[in-house]
C-alpha cells in the first residue's frame, strides 16, 4: 500500500466515518431494481423507492456536484447518481474520496437519466470498505491465466462469469442431491482418513496423525467401501458428495484434489444402475444449464438423444487391431510404442496396457453412452457376468471422448474378493502404486453378507466437461506452487 492510500484512509476517518464498518442491512438487490423498474421511462423517477443496496463501485466518473459511480453486487450492476443537493457536505468529502474497489452502502430512490440509464438517486452513502490496493484495470489487468488462478479473488471482480460458473457449479451438486434423496437416497459421510486405501486404482496422499502416531491415506473414493458396510449394515441406498484426493498428474480433465459423488444401491444391478445414472445426469444438465444440447471441445452432445452402449473389447479391436482377449503385454507395448503412447515402466502390467490402449481409443467417442463389457483384469470390485467371467458388470459414463463415471455391480463375494485383492497386492509390490491395497476387514465384513448392490460414483469433471472448461478453471481456488515472496 502506498503514502497516499495511508493518508486517505486518515482523511475518511476524520469525516466521522468508519472506512471498516461492522454491517449494511441491504433490502434488496441490484438484479431485483433493474427487474423492478426495466419499464421506467427516460427522465421518469419514482421517489417513493425506498433502496437500501451495498456493493463494490466499479468505476468513478464526474466531479463538482455530480457524480456517477457504477456500483456492483453479486447480482449485477447499476449506475448510482450522486446529486450534491441531494446528501450532506461532509457526504459529499466522502464521495471526493472514494475510488474504484471501495464498498459502500447507499440509500436511494430510482431514476432513469436522459439518455436511459436506470439509476439510484442516493439520499444517504456511507463507506464500509476502503480498498487500499486498486482494482487492476479493466482493459489491462488480469490478463495471465496463473495470475487468475493466484489471486482468484481479483478474477472473480474482473471477470463476474467467473462468480457465475460457481453458483451454477453450487446449483449442479444442490441438484444431484435433491434428485438422490428424492429416489430415496440416504445422505451419509465416511471417513476422509483411512488406513487402508480402497474404491480406486489411484495413487494416494499419506500424512501423518499425531494423536495415534500413525500414518494415515488421504482417501481416493467418495467412502466406496464404507458404503457397502453400510449395506451389509442393513441400508439399501446410501450417497455421499463429498472430497477426494489422488496424488497424480495434472491435466486439463484431473486434479488431485476435487469433489465426488458415490451411490449404493441394494438389491440393483448395473443394468438398472445406468437407467438411474442416464436419469440423474439429464436432470441435474437441465437443472444446472436449462438445457441437454452441449459444445464440448470438438464435440457437439446431446444428452437427450439415446445414449449407446459401447463394447470394451470391440472399440479396442476396432480402432487397434488388438484383441484383448488373446493379447499379451509384450504385444501391447510394441502397439503403445507404435501409437506414441507414453507410459510409466515402474509397476506396468496388463492391466495397464490394456486401459492405456482404452483411453486412445474413447478420444473419438462423443457420446452420451455407456462403456460396458469390461475385462476382469481391469475391474478388482466388480461382478463377474454369469456367462463370460473373464468380464464384468461394469459401466462407464461416455461423453466427448472421456469417462465421466465408473459403476458397477458390486463384487459381494467375499472369497472372490479376497482372490483379487490378493492379485492386487501382487500388483503393488511389483511396482504398482495405484493397485488397491489387501483390506482384510472389509473382506470380513463381506463375509456377513452384503446383498446384490449396484455402485457408481462420479467428480466435479462431469460438471468441467458441460462447462467446456479446464478442471482448475472449474476450481474456486485450484492449488499452485507457492511463489518465491510466499516462502
């Protein structure tokens, strides 16, 4: 802050006001007068308006005995009209004082000028916050996406779409509840730290806890396998929204630490799992944008027309010339070599192989459908198809070349769970991090009996993908490395 902004600040506390208020009581806002009022005439006033509003002022123009301020709310903006006739001299000071990104507080009635503008006609203005760092300039400032991301706080001043993107993202998990809840759904919170991992092939955050002296997982699933305790524990549908952490890389479609939703549903299969899923992603589109019809990168989707169904092995076949069923890794490698697929050494395997020739193939998939048909080797949790069990009953969501949700029907027999879980561990100490830890209590539980159960979870991707935006560009305040001036 500099000299001037100090002296300012002196000069405002002089005139009797408190540039740091302790409240406004607004009655009504911005949105609600443009509204209210659109159908005023030009030069028409209506001095029985009794306005209360509060805001940000955006701009400062004029001089003298006439001031125009455009002032902005989290509803919209409007211009105030400051008659020196109208407010006290030392209100007056004040306004020779005030500057773009000072908040204040007006009381007033409604005017449209000459030229159309509709306006408050202040009575009464009053700080209640000086700004001691300027706003950056409209035309000027703010222009460097890592800036954005840093001082998120300025993007959502300079740019309100971005306010805009966050109440909808609000709206789009609001709707996914509501629309849980109302097919019978019982919201219920598990736990964030864990000592075993499980739900995903993801690799996992560690930290330590202090009071057990243990190092704990930050978890990778919304609570999936604590939501099938809860179905053996005699529930029959359960969800949680809530956050997930995986310690992976960066990309325009993943971050490591974001929102998920997962459901179980007892007595369901996957079959009557993607009817609700297809249900549930139409409402909450409709909820959230008003609409089914979405740009997306390349893609045009809609989500109102059918919705396919995709083979896993098929697509693969198709657009690799692999089939995945006789392959083996050392074919796989020379194909991912031969299709400049980058992979990790460390720990790959089969399984690896197989799902990284699966996500070249789904890049021209514009969807909406589902991915079914999936290979065991791939799916640790999932049940096996009575007639084909080398693949399982599982789902993906499809939309614009990506998977936007994982379901399937639940793997509820506990000697077969103990086989994979074994395979898994295998996995992880030949070097793979992301393969599912052993939990032997969960394989205990399991041996009470969990009923047939369909489970899907998906994140706040869903939502990036209909905004046609980068995950982080979804965030409220993604993470960044810290600065040099922050260490």
């Amino acid at each position: 802050m500099k000299k001037e902004d100090i002296d300012s600040l002196k000069e405002i506390k002089k005139l009797g006001f408190n540039p740091y208020a302790h409240k406004f009581e607004k009655n009504t806002d911005i949105s609600k007068i443009i509204e209210n009022y659109k159908k005023l005439k030009p030069d028409q006033k209506d001095e029985k308006a009794k306005l209360k509003i509060a805001g940000r002022i955006r701009s400062v123009r004029g001089h003298g005995k006439l001031y125009f301020f455009d002032l902005e709310d989290i509803s919209g903006k409007i211009q105030l009209y400051i008659d020196a006739k109208n407010i006290s001299k030392k209100e007056l000071m004040l306004v020779k004082l005030l500057h773009p990104g000072d908040i204040v507080g007006v009381q007033g009635s409604v005017v449209k000028t000459k030229r159309g503008e509709l306006s408050v006609l202040v009575k009464e203005i009053s700080i209640l916050t000086r700004a001691l760092t300027p706003l950056p300039t409209e035309w000027f400032g703010l222009k460097d996406q890592e800036t954005r991301y840093r001082k998120r706080y300025l993007d959502m001043i300079m740019h309100p779409e971005v306010r805009d993107m966050l109440i909808k993202k609000s709206i789009f998990w609001n709707s996914m509840r509501e629309f849980l809840i109302k097919k019978g759904f019982t919201e219920i919170d598990t736990p964030v730290l864990e000592n075993k991992t499980g739900g995903a092939d993801a690799k996992p955050f560690v930290t330590h806890h202090n009071a057990l002296d243990i190092d704990v997982y930050l978890r990778i699933s919304a609570g999936e396998l604590w939501q099938k305790r809860l179905m053996i524990g005699g529930f029959e549908k359960t969800f949680e929204i809530g956050r997930v952490f995986r310690n992976e890389g960066i990309s325009p479609e993943h971050a490591q630490d974001y929102k998920q939703m997962e459901f179980y549903w007892a007595y369901a299969d996957y079959e009557m799992g993607m009817n609700l899923v297809e249900e549930m992603i139409k409402y909450i589109a409709k909820e959230t944008f008003g609409t089914l019809k979405f740009k997306i990168g390349k893609f045009d989707v809609n989500l109102g027309k059918k919705w396919e169904k995709y083979d896993y092995a098929k697509e693969i076949k198709n657009k690799t010339k692999i089939d995945i069923n006789k392959t083996n890794l050392e074919k796989i490698k020379k194909k991912l070599k031969e299709l400049k697929i980058e992979y990790e050494e460390e720990g790959f395997n089969l399984a690896r192989g197989i799902d990284n020739l699966w996500k070249y193939c789904r890049k021209e998939i514009a969807g909406p459908g589902f991915l079914i048909n999936e290979p065991l080797v791939t799916s640790p949790l999932a049940k096996k198809k009575e007639k084909n069990p080398n693949i399982t009953e599982r789902f993906h969501v499809l939309i614009a070349g990506s998977e936007l949700g994982n379901g399937y029907s639940e793997l509820n027999d506990p000697v077969d769970q103990a086989e994979r879980f074994a395979e898994q561990k295998k996995l992880r100490e030949a070097g793979d991090e992301e393969a599912q830890m052993y939990d032997k209590d969960f394989v205990e539980a399991l041996e009470h009996g969990m009923p047939p159960t369909c489970g899907f979870g998906m994140s706040e991707r869903l939502f990036s993908f209909l905004m046609n935006k980068p995950i982080k560009e979804c965030q409220a305040f993604p993470l960044l490395r810290p600065t040099e001036k922050e260490d």
